[in-house]
C-alpha cells in the first residue's frame, strides 16, 4: 500500500473556492463519467441536498458531483452555481430537453469566522469548478470548505481552535480510496496513535485543553445550548466497482474514521455527513474498501486540523497547545 495524491484517482476532478476575508469557502469534487453514490448522515443537525436520491431504491443511479461547503444552510447556494458549470459541459441524467447534474451537498457551520453575511453562493460554487481543471495539488487547511472551520466549541467560539481541509488516498494494488473531509466538530480532534488532543476546547488562558468529553460529563444535569457552529462533512472517493447499497456501506464504514478522530462524534450539534463517490474501474472486497475508507477518512482529519493555521483570532495546531 503506498500514499498517493487525491487527485490521482482516476475520473476524479476536485476544486477549491473561498473568501478569506469572510472565512468561508466551498469544496466540489466531480465526476464527468457519473459515480455510484452513498451517504451516510450521522450528527442530529445535519444541512444537506439530493441526499434521499442516494437510497438504494431510488431510480437514479449515479451523481456528477459532490459539494462540501460553509455558510451553514446559505451555503446550499453553492450547488446552484456547480449545477450550471457541469449543464454548460454538458455532464448530467439526460432527460432528452436537456441533462440535470446530479449534485448533492453538505453544509458546515462557520459564520463565526470573518464575516458571517458572506456565504458560498452560486459564484463560488461555479469557480470551484473551474478551479478544478487545473488543480493537482493536495492542499490541506486553511481552503475550501475548511477556510472557516473551528473545532473545539463545548465553551463556546472563544474558547475554540482552528480546524480545517484535510485530504489522504491510498493505492493498493490498482485499488484506490481517498478522503477529503471538512473539520469543524463541537468535540476535541485525537490523534488515535497517541491518544492525545491535537486541538479542541482551550482553558480560559487559552494555553491547555480542557477536555470536551469531561466538560460535558461534569455538566450532565444541564441542557446548555452549545450550538457554537458545528459539523464535520466528506467525501470517500474510489474506484472499485460498487453498487448505490455498497456506495452507503462504505460511508457507513467511513464514519469510524470520525469515531478514532473526534471526541466526541455524531452529537446533535453536529451535521456529521459522508459521502462516497465510486467510479467503478476496479474489482474489490467491499470489506477492505470500507476498511481503507476509515483510515483514509482518519488520516485526512488529522492532516486537515495538523495544516490549519491560526486565523480569525482562532489559535491552531502549530501554536502548540498542551
């Protein structure tokens, strides 16, 4: 098994748009070609579109694009502009007037960042796109999705650290899986090798963690609204061959990933959202694409929270809390 670039998967495109003043941004990945799509959605405050498509027993088959954005539910706006790029090339179902891009979306909480009257709109999500012809690098941070995600929010947004855009893929074999994930979780992010906090709640010095699952412990009896703008969203992309049933599997599977990372995951505070897109070129055991899923989906959380750095009055990673 060896680390490969996310964009080397093959009849993947991604793209990043964002507005650093008004820490936000936006993230598309597409597939011309369509890819069996999945999703499994497990934060109790989730913003999403096109999602009940991704049933099983539903009649489309295959989505042309996946979007991760910010703006809380504004950002859903996004979509719009990634629908009319991929109608202008002509990429979507046919319904003979026409093709309809199949695009479905999350939504992260970030309006704490920069100015929260400026959200993902149709024109970032249309520049996504464009940026996706020429993008090849793995940028991580402080990008896309991730340019205003915070995590750590059990004590509110001050007391809060920089989160952000992680990607990781693996090549086994002719075998691909990769992640691109959106950081912005109520709980602490762990780095499962160490079991220590990498970032989360700060003290009231902002100098140590305070730990988000014992604060919330000690504070059992109370019912405080720590809705401080939440949810951590991505993306499993393969290409093995998977039916939309295996599609949902494999975000099932993914999601393990959030549990080895975040502490804790899936609160209902949280939107907590994968997708998976698989472009069907490779033969391969469910089990072991579901397996790879998770540990790619872990490595990219660390890598987006590890690559952050300190803006919007938010410490980081690199700022070395204890």
């Amino acid at each position: 098994m060896k680390e490969i670039n996310f964009s080397d998967i093959d009849g993947i495109r991604m793209g990043h748009s964002q507005d650093f003043v008004a820490g936000t941004g936006c993230t598309v990945v597409i597939c011309e070609d369509g890819a069996s799509g999945g999703v499994d959605v497990r934060g109790g405050a989730p913003g999403t579109r096109e999602t009940d498509l991704l049933n099983p027993t539903e009649m489309v088959d295959k989505i042309h694009a996946v979007v991760l954005s910010g703006g809380s539910a504004f950002g859903l706006d996004a979509a719009s502009g990634v629908m009319e790029y991929l109608e202008n090339h002509d990429i979507g179902f046919d319904v003979s007037v026409t093709k309809v891009p199949i695009v479905c979306q999350a939504v992260l909480f970030d309006l704490v960042c920069g100015n929260g009257k400026i959200r993902p709109d149709k024109k970032m999500g249309f520049d996504a796109c464009v940026n996706s012809e020429n993008y090849i690098e793995d940028i991580n941070g402080n990008i896309g999705a991730g340019t205003g995600a915070t995590v750590g929010k059990i004590l509110g947004p001050q007391y809060s650290m920089k989160g952000g855009l992680g990607t990781y893929a693996v090549q086994v074999g002719d075998l691909k899986v990769g992640a691109v994930v959106a950081v912005n979780c109520l709980g602490d992010v762990i780095d499962p090798s160490t079991n220590e906090i990498i970032a989360g709640a700060l003290d009231s010095e902002l100098k140590n963690f305070v730990n988000t699952e014992e604060v919330m412990i000690s504070q059992y009896s109370k019912k405080n609204n720590v809705f401080n703008g939440n949810t951590t969203i991505g993306i499993i992309v393969t290409n093995a061959l998977l039916t939309k049933a295996e599609a949902n599997k494999i975000a099932s599977m993914a999601h393990n990933g959030f549990g080895r990372t975040m502490r804790p995951a899936h609160t209902m505070v949280d939107g907590d959202t994968i997708f998976t897109m698989a472009t069907n070129k490779v033969e391969a055991d469910i089990n072991v694409v579901g397996l790879l899923a998770a540990r790619v989906m872990e490595k990219a959380i660390l890598r987006g929270v590890k690559n952050a750095t300190s803006d919007y009055g938010f410490k980081a990673y690199s700022d070395k809390i204890k």
